[in-house]
C-alpha cells in the first residue's frame, strides 16, 4: 500500500476516533443534551467573533502599513526626480 493509501486509512481512523469520542462524551455528560448543545454553541461564537476581531485588527494593520509604504515609495520617486532636476 503506498503513501496516499496510508494517509487515506490514517484520515478514516482519525475521524472515525474523534466521531466516536464525540459520541461518547455526549453520552457521559452529566447534563442533557440540549445545555451542552447550547454550550458548544456558545464556546463556537465566541471563537468565531474572536477570530472575526483578529482578522479585523490585522488587516487594519496590514492598511496602515501599506499605506506607509506608499508614501515612502512616492516620496522616494519625488526626491528622486528632483535631485535629477538638479544636475
């Protein structure tokens, strides 16, 4: 059996594991479904609104640096032009 079919059987195993510790777990939980299912959405909304804050932050910075290089860029053009101006 080659690479790929190692990596398939080794993919199957893995989720099959984890859908069965899913399972489990859901099973041995002292509470009912319905609160870990509410849980487990509100854990999931606030990694996501997390992640939304991250992304926002950082394509703000990512702006303000492109921005900046921008303006080096375009000054450096004028200084340019104008030492040539000069000669």
């Amino acid at each position: 059996m080659g690479i790929i079919g190692k990596t398939i059987r080794f993919t199957l195993g893995l989720g099959l594991g984890a859908g069965l510790g899913a399972v489990a777990a859901m099973l041995a939980a002292p509470q009912s479904g319905k609160v870990t299912k509410e849980q487990i959405q509100n854990r999931l909304d606030e990694v996501r609104n997390a992640g939304k804050k991250a992304q926002q932050e950082r394509e703000r910075e990512l702006q303000a640096y492109w921005e900046q290089e921008v303006q080096v860029s375009s000054s450096d053009k004028d200084d340019k032009g104008k030492k040539s101006d000069k000669k």
